[in-house]
C-alpha cells in the first residue's frame, strides 16, 4: 500500500472522519445455516456497536430485523451496517495502522436460492467478501453459487470456516472441498488447534504464534484470548503450513519469489503485504477457522478483513459508459472528483418511508445537493441522508467516496440507476439478476382490499428484482412471479403485515420455456383492405436453434431494400413480442437465432404496425415447421440425512423424476446429490421431514433447463392451455 500520508491528502476530504485507505466495504456471504448471521453477530459485539450479543434462534440479531427474519430464524434481505475496529499492536499490517481505527460497512446477505437477488445486487457494490463455510458440511451447493456471484462481480475475498466446534468439524475436509469444488486458490492463514468439542484456539501461520481463547461468558470487551507459543504437537504441522503458503505466495507473487530464489529471510510485514496483493487481485483466497457461536475466531477474523481485504483504493477503479454511446470513462475514488454513485437496493421504511440505498463511487454528497438520474434525465434535491445499523437509521450530513449509504424521499428511481453530478454523464453498469421460475395466482379475500393490494405488490416490486406482477390479458387475473415457493410465500406475508391484505393464491405454477431443434424458414404477412388506405406488410425469416444459454439473437440480413430499413424495427419488434408470449405452449422463447431476410412492401399501405404483425406472423410460422420442444426448469438438489434414511430418500428421488448425481458418506450423514425437475419438488420439505422423522435437510438451486420427457408432455400442455395464469 502506498502511504497513507501521502493518499490523505491527493483522495481524502479534510472534513470526513475515516480516510479511504481505512474504509472496508466487506460482505458475509455463504450457504443457509452456514452462520452469517451469527458471525455478523458477534462482529458487531467485537468492534462495539452493540453490548449485548443477539442470536438467531432468539430473534434479537441486528442485521435480521424484518418479522419474517425473526420468526423463520433465516435472512431474506441483505442488510447493511456500520461499524469501527481498532487493531491491536500485535495483529496490524501497517505500522501507521497500530491503535488507529478503521471503518468497516458490513452487508450480511442471505443464504436461501430464493432471495439470491439480494446477494446479487450486494456483491455489486462490495470491495470484498468473507466466505463462510460450515466446518462439518464444508462447500454446500449454495456455497458454490454464491461464490459464482463473487467472481461474476471480481469480488476479491477470504474464506471463514465456522462451526469447528460441532461434532464431525474437519478444517483439513473443508479446504480441500473449496480446492476441489470451487477451484480456490485456497491456503490457510490460521490453523484450528483440536476440533469438535476440544476446539481451543487458532494457530497464526505468518506470525508462528498460537491464539488461545478463554472459558466462561463473556465480557463486556469480548471474550479474551492469549498469544503464546505454538503447543509442540502442532508446531509441525504449523511450520509445514507456513511453507506451504509461503511457495503458494511465491508462485503468484514476483517480490516473495526473489527472496526464496536468493535464500534471503521473508519477513513477517513481507509475506502479509504480498498476501494482500494477491488477495486483492484475486490470486489468492486467505483461509481462517473458528466459532462464531462459540465467539472463537472473530477478533481475528476481523484483523483479516483489516490487513488483506481492499480499500476502495486497492481495485480498479469503477467504469461506466456514456448514455446513448460505447465511449467508457473510469470513476476514480476520490472525495475531490465529481460525485457518482449507485442505487442498489430499495426498500420501504415504515417510518422513513421509501430509502434508496446506494454506494458512493467518488466524489461526495451533502444534504441540500441535487443529484442527476442518467436515465431519468432528472435532478432530485437530497433532503436526507442515513447511515444504517440493521433496523435503525442515523441522519448524517454527507457521505463520502466508498462510504454506503441511504437517501430518503427520491422519487422514480430503480436498482441499478446511476445517481451523479449532472455534469457527469455516466451510467454505471447495473448488478443482473435471474429470471423468475415459479408463479401463481392471487386475487384478495375482500373485494374492497383490490386497490390495496395492487399499491403493495407493486412497491414490492419495485424492491425486489426477481418478483414480477401482472395481469394475464387472458383471464384476467392478478399473477405473481418469483424465485421458489418460500419467496411467493414471504410476499404473501409481506402483503398482510405491511399492507393490511390477506391474499388467496392458486396452486404454484412452472415457468416453461420453448426452443427449436432444427432450423427452418418462416413467412409473416398481413394484408388489410377495409375501404380507403389498407395494411401491408411482409416478412420471410429463418429460425435456427442457438448455443445453449445464449440466448435469443435477431440479425438483419435484407437486402436490396426488399423490406425498407425504417420498417425493420417494427420487424423486430413483432419477433420480439412473440418471443415473449411464446408461440408453441403460451412460455417465453429461449436460445434461438432469427435473420430477418426477405419480404416486400407496399408504397401506400405499409406502415409499422402491418410490419410488426408481419414479424409475428412469420416467426410463428417458421416456430411450427422447426420441431418445437418444451423445456423445464432443473434444480440441483442436495439431501443430507442420517444413513438409516438414504434408502427412503433416493426413492423419492427417484419417483420425483431425479438423476442422482452423487452419493456421499459424511460424518455418519448421507449427502445425495441429484437434479430434480422443478415441478416435482413442490412439498418437498413436508415429504422429506416425514421420510426421516425431522432430521434430513435438503437445499436446492437452479441449474439448467432441460426438455420436458413425452410421458409428461400431454400433461403440461393440457394444463397450460387450461391456465393461461401459469404463462411467463
């Protein structure tokens, strides 16, 4: 790192209180019951900003605050907090560091693949991650998910494996899985000293120390630990890890590679600073052990958040483009460049009322500033800016280059917009998020509560990304869209607490979709004689079926003027809207390539709308000549259970259309891995609680979608064309 001296001064506002070389934006991140919350738990307690330790299972955590979080004991919204660390003389990198604090903005983000948007959309305002695993259960497939979103986003990050207290805890098993499964450059900066119920402390590989913490309760300043020297059963196997880290560091790092080259000694200040530049480059994943619950491990945890995690100063600085062009610019952290930043995240307050959270890139914001929407084209005065601690809100005067933050009371913003100085036109790229997979429909109990609930699905909707609503043009019904049965299920509940309406839902619906398997040509006209001028338009395409996953490609190949260009948007327009409504069974097209490439035109009677009508009438055409097929969505299921109920569970399995993809022995539990076709894991939780008397689990995920099989094919149809409300 440069010095810090000398970055004050050319990044840093004289009025703002933490530089940004002291600034970590971090998020905790992991599988369901991995122990996010937990962890995020006693890191608040650690570095002061609460003196009484919640805990999940009571429903008293900080960062869990809806009524939901509290009830099910999981979290649904990503939450973000604030909050300060000091270092101890022993534990800094940076001697300039020593006693001084440090500003840490942590998000805890939630586990279940149903509110996967909400690690989506933090990932993309993070400088960093720390990745909890579970000691017993190690890499869990949503483990592997979120760790996708890190490195879709190049969130730089370290790994926490939690639990290492629980009977079966294995450190050695954990690591080798995040080598094995994610393909992590993964070494351990801490080793565990026993396990299970005789877990006692933590050895420092850089350092060659042991960190020992006491019994008992807790204090008021956390639970005490000692540094002493490393017991002689594992002084080993701690040598042999500080070997084995320091040829991991030297293979990546040109600095640590000279020095083993020439024999030379490789300080501890050394091998820290080249830790974090590969960590910050993304080279190298730190690994660290403890117990959250049991308060083992966080102090140092976050020592390892402080010494190797980013600043805003330490990743390439955020790129956007200019509205209407390609012409990309960079935005620099700095609190003196001009101010630009994203929204993220919406979410209704019941006492602030709509809050909009988003990440300063540079520059910096005051309340009384107007701010500009690229997209909108409108400025917006900021009447109020928040920090926030979990449910509570701190007004503050402004905000600064990497800070987080919360403005209240703007109007006609979404997620993903870029909120800057007007003489800063830029749109930053927004965070994707995953199509919905299930839907149903919803009408009130009450006739009168209609209005209502129409106002609550649709502020719902504007918070969350993956959640969809609308009519069905057919039946006339009120449709819900969302992620899996627990989101719907939340909705549901949010319209009730939130909004005063009780709501009945149909039976959950699949979100099918349709491709071709072989290429063919399609014609479109429309031709209109009604008295006066009439209607013409014409359109000859071809249809091919595209790579798996790419998508749906429209290409132009007219030529000659055969159809005028002015009149090939409404082409593409009418191929577009087919696409969507779909053509074979009512579903959303996916990955085909059309080329519109011939037709004619009328000189008087053609016009955009002929044109438009054109293009569906011929992708329609060529969609029946093209051996359609139906797909559907496939999970990647994973089932743990005791050994006595395997038998049971791969039945089922079995009978739900599954493929097992693995079986595993761990720790006297089973762990099966399967790919089970969305539509038949409705009630699955019911049906595997009951098959193993409580004590099985299972987890699943998207995975890809596959053809729907002849034996069921008669049954989908059918249904579909009996519930239009099912289309998407």
């Amino acid at each position: 790192m440069s010095d810090p001296a000398a970055i004050n001064a050319s990044v840093n506002s004289p009025l703002r209180q933490y530089p940004l070389e002291r600034t970590r934006n971090f998020g905790i991140c992991a599988h369901i019951d991995a122990g996010k919350t937990t962890t995020t738990e006693r890191i608040l307690f650690y570095t002061g900003l609460i003196h009484k330790i919640g805990d999940v299972d009571d429903g008293n955590t900080v960062t869990d605050w809806m009524e939901q979080e509290k009830e099910r004991g999981i979290t649904i919204t990503s939450a973000a907090v604030t909050s300060f660390w000091t270092q101890k003389k022993e534990a800094g990198l940076h001697k300039n560091f020593e006693g001084i604090a440090h500003r840490i903005n942590i998000i805890d983000t939630p586990g279940h693949v149903d509110f996967t948007a909400e690690v989506e959309r933090s990932m993309r305002v993070l400088d960093g991650a720390v990745a909890v695993f579970c000691g017993v259960a190690g890499v869990q497939p949503q483990s592997e998910t979120v760790w996708r979103q890190a490195t879709k986003y190049k969130v730089p990050r370290i790994a926490f494996v939690n639990k290492m207290d629980r009977t079966g805890a294995n450190f050695d098993n954990a690591l080798n899985d995040m080598r094995k499964k994610l393909g992590a450059y993964a070494f351990p900066i801490y080793l565990n000293i026993g396990a299970e119920d005789k877990f006692a402390g933590v050895i420092d590989v850089v350092n060659q120390k042991a960190i020992v913490w006491g019994e008992g309760d807790i204090t008021n300043e956390g639970l005490k630990y000692e540094i002493t020297e490393i017991p002689e059963a594992h002084q080993d196997r701690a040598q042999a890890a500080l070997a084995e880290l320091i040829d991991a560091v030297s293979n990546k790092d040109d600095s640590i590679a000279e020095l083993v080259l020439e024999e030379k000694p490789i300080t501890v200040p050394a091998l820290k600073a080249a830790i974090r530049r590969l960590t910050c480059k993304i080279e190298l994943i730190p690994v660290l052990c403890g117990t959250a619950f049991k308060k083992k491990g966080i102090q140092v945890l976050i020592d390892a958040v402080v010494d190797y995690l980013p600043s805003p100063l330490d990743i390439p600085p955020a790129t956007g483009h200019v509205p209407g062009t390609e012409d990309s610019l960079e935005v620099p952290p700095n609190d003196g460049a001009k101010f630009c930043s994203l929204a993220f995240k919406l979410w209704t307050d019941p006492y602030a009322g709509k809050l909009v959270f988003f990440r300063v890139y540079s520059g910096q914001l005051k309340k009384g500033d107007s701010i500009y929407n690229p997209r909108t084209r409108k400025r917006e005065r900021v009447s109020r800016l928040m920090v926030i601690q979990g449910s509570e809100r701190k007004d503050v005067d402004s905000v600064y280059s990497g800070d987080i933050a919360a403005l209240v009371g703007l109007r006609n913003i979404t997620t993903g917009d870029t909120l800057c100085n007007e003489d800063f036109d830029i749109a930053l790229e927004p965070p994707t998020f995953p199509e919905p997979v299930i839907s149903m429909a919803i009408e009130p109990k009450s006739k009168a509560d209609q209005d209502k609930m129409s106002q609550g699905l649709q502020r719902l909707a504007e918070e969350d990304p993956t959640f969809r609503c609308f009519t069905n043009e057919e039946t006339g019904q009120l449709i819900i869209a969302g992620m899996g049965e627990l989101h719907l299920e939340i909705i549901r509940d949010r319209l009730k607490r939130e909004f005063s309406v009780e709501a009945d839902a149909g039976a959950p619906q699949i979100a099918y979709r349709e491709t071709i398997t072989k290429g063919a040509e399609g014609e479109g006209k429309f031709i209109r004689q009604s008295g006066g001028r009439g209607q013409y338009g014409h359109a000859i395409i071809d249809v091919e079926p595209n790579e798996k996953g790419k998508g749906v490609e429209i290409l132009n190949k007219v030529v000659g003027g055969t159809i005028p260009k002015e009149y090939i948007p409404a082409v593409h327009a009418g191929i577009e809207e087919a696409i969507k409504s779909g053509v074979y069974a009512g579903f959303q097209v996916i990955d085909i390539k059309v080329s519109i490439k011939d037709g004619s035109f009328h000189e008087v009677d053609s016009n955009e709308l002929a044109f438009k009508m054109a293009g569906i009438f011929a992708l329609k055409d060529a969609f029946a000549q093209a051996s359609p097929i139906l797909l559907e969505p496939i999970m990647k299921v994973e089932a743990t259970t005791p050994d006595e109920y395997q038998g049971d569970i791969l039945g089922d399995i079995n009978r739900r259309r599954g493929m097992i993809q693995g079986v595993d022995a761990k720790n006297g539990q089973t762990v099966l891995t399967a790919q089970v076709p969305l539509a038949e894991m409705f009630g699955y939780a019911t049906a595997i609680r009951s098959l193993s008397k409580g004590r099985a689990s299972y987890s699943m995920e998207p995975f890809s979608f596959e053809q729907v099989p002849n034996s069921v094919l008669t049954t989908v149809m059918d249904a579909a064309k009996k519930r239009p409300a099912a289309r998407s």
